[in-house]
C-alpha cells in the first residue's frame, strides 16, 4: 500500500498508481494526502513559483510522498494559476480565457510530468464555481455561467494531460455539489473518477457509491474502510514533515 513498504499480498510490486487503481475498485486503501500550499518549506526545500518548474515540482511532490507512503498527491497548480491570474484583474473575458492563459497551461503540464515520471497517482484539483466565478467574474450577471464553461475546460485540459483523478473540494457543501454536477460528465467521459469533498466532513467518488472515500482529521485518526481511498486537507500549513510520516506510515 504504501510507496516502498512491505506487504504480504503482492501490493508492494505495485506502482502508486497501480495501488490507486486497484483502490478504487474495491483492493486494497490507497492514501491521497493533500501537502500543497507550504509544500517547499514542509521538505525543507525553499523555492519559488516552484510548480512552474515540472522537475522543482516533482522532487518536493516525491519527497512528500515518500514520506507518508503515499499512493496518490493532491496536486492543486490549478488554484496557483487562479491566484496568479486573479491578482491581474477580473473580468468575464478572463474568467472565460482563463484555461487558455499560461498558467493553466502550466498547471497542465505539470501533471504531464507528473502522470509521465512520479511513482504516485495524481488527483488534480479543482476549483468549485462559487470560487472561480468569485475569483475571476467581477461580479458580472453572466460570472456564473461563465464559470461553469471554464470549470469544464479545465476539468478537460487535467484529464487530457492524464490525471489520474479530478478532486473538488469546498467547506461549502452545495457550491462542490454544483462544481460535481458539472464535471461529473467530463470525468466520466475520460473514464476517471472524480472525488468529492465537502464540508470538510463528507467524501465520495461521484457516480460510484461501492468506492468508500475516507477523511483523515488534523487528529491523524484513520477511517474505518475495508477499501477505497482516504484524502487529507492540506496539511502543510498544520503538520510538519515528521507528523506526515508517522501518520501516514504508522496506522497501515
């Protein structure tokens, strides 16, 4: 199960990503922590405008995994493009060009480098609407239908650079709902799962009600499943690398 850990039923000669697969249909517990937003500083390697840089991005993402015995990393460059290009100014024209500018693309390629050189699956996240109209609309009338085109183009271009998984995740249970309403087609076009989490207290794979999907608290107390996936909240703003591993490795 977990990235170089021994295991007595074969999993171990698994990739990650294998692992993850094999998770979702009912194998096994893959682990898919989130160690986004202070991830340089969490493996003690400063660095900036680090998830521009594919191999920068893919050594700090390694070294988290390897960590917590990861099998799949939340990997959140979508919400560093939206910060980046927010801070230019909103505007309806940005917020429907918004998957077209550099850096969406460069969120994109990253998972690219990622799906094509990590050892781990990789579960792209998305913004929920209320977010990304919030963001980018200016409070124009027509932001929110804006936004669900663009959460769509976005949703495509992580799935065409092979993501493994898409994630929505919101503390507002009803503005992810709509967010999963809206790429649930997309995720399921590409035959990838899409994973929800809202109100920071429900989870689960959309369409799929025989994949359990398990949240692992601040606390580090594991879920109870049989099999499925267990996803964190970003944990590099609460954790140090230290908690991660004992966490992550300690209750498999």
């Amino acid at each position: 199960m977990a990235l170089g850990g021994a295991e007595s039923d074969g999993r171990a000669d698994l990739t990650g990503r294998e692992r993850f697969a094999a998770a979702l249909g009912g194998d096994g517990v893959a682990f898919a922590p989130y160690v986004w937003e202070r991830l340089p500083e969490f493996v003690h390697q400063p660095a900036t405008d680090w998830w521009r840089d594919g191999t920068t991005a893919r050594r700090l993402l390694v070294d988290a995994a390897s960590l917590a015995g990861a099998d799949a990393m939340v990997v959140d460059a979508c919400g560093e493009a939206l910060r980046v290009v927010a801070a230019g100014g909103p505007g309806i024209d940005v917020l429907d060009g918004f998957a077209d500018t550099d850096e969406a693309r460069s969120g994109f390629a990253l998972v690219e480098v990622l799906v094509a050189s990590a050892p781990f699956a990789v579960v792209a996240r998305l913004p929920d609407l209320e977010t990304l109209a919030g963001s980018l609309g200016g409070g124009e009338p027509e932001a929110d239908e804006v936004a669900e085109d663009t959460l769509s183009d976005l949703a495509r271009g992580f799935l065409e650079a092979g993501a493994d998984a898409l994630l929505v995740m919101s503390h507002d249970a009803a503005a992810v709902g709509a967010a999963a309403a809206r790429v649930a087609g997309v995720a399921q076009y590409y035959r990838r799962p899409l994973l929800v989490v809202a109100a920071g207290s429900e989870a689960w794979v959309e369409g799929r009600e025989d994949v359990e999907v398990g949240l692992l608290g601040d606390d580090g107390a594991w879920p109870s499943l049989s099999a499925g996936v267990v996803l964190t909240a970003d944990v590099s703003t609460s954790w140090d690398a230290g908690r991660l591993a004992e966490v992550g490795r300690g209750a498999r």
